[in-house]
C-alpha cells in the first residue's frame, strides 16, 4: 500500500467570492474548476481546493481556523496587498525566531496562517 496525500479542501458557502479572494487577492493559480468546486497550485503534488458547503455537516466546517499556513518569500508585499483590499487580519504581521507570520481570514471567516519560511 502507498499512501500519499493529494489535497486540501476548504468548505465555503460562496463559491465566486471565494475564488476571487484565493486567485485575486492571494495570488493562488487556478488548477480546474467546476460548479462546486476550485482547485488551485496547479502541478502541486499537493493541492488545495475550496468548494461549496453543501451539507450541514460541511457547513460546521465554515468560518473557523483551517490549520492550513501558506508560505510566500514575498510576504510583507502580501501583507501589505491584502490590508489595502480589505482582507480580514486575525493576528498581524509579526516576526519571530523563525521567520514572519500573519493570519488572514476568508470571506466566510475560515482563518488561515501566512509565513515567509
């Protein structure tokens, strides 16, 4: 047996507003979408998709902490971009030992951590 891990799913409850917010404000490429849902980091090893909340159990998992951390080199100029749009700011931009950290949310309020290492 070989098990390996293919992808991240995120559960949203607005599927274009939520594209917009992953491919337009943080820069994620669009892997294939369908009417309930999108994948992004195409020829990732590892994906990550968001797509629609259809059920109720899929609707507990709206609008909390992911644990999901997305890394950028570049991420005071993220920071920046995503502040001067309007993206929700959970934690702000802060160093530490090892390295900078920031932790946005979606516009359904399911929080994720950007870092630069």
């Amino acid at each position: 047996m070989s098990v390996s891990f293919k992808n991240t799913v995120v559960f949203v409850t607005d599927l274009p507003r939520a594209k917009a917010f992953y491919a337009g404000l943080l820069g994620l490429p669009v892997a294939g979408e369908s009417e309930m849902m999108v994948e992004f980091l195409p020829g990732a090893v590892t994906s990550f998709g968001i797509a629609l909340a259809l059920t109720d159990e899929a609707r507990k998992l709206v609008g909390r902490h992911t644990g999901i951390t997305f890394k950028d080199e570049n991420i005071v100029e993220l920071y920046a971009a995503l502040t001067s749009a309007g993206a929700r700011i959970v934690e702000p931009l802060e160093s530490s030992p090892w390295g900078k950290m920031a932790v946005i949310a979606d516009p359904d309020g399911n929080q994720l951590a950007l870092t630069d290492r």
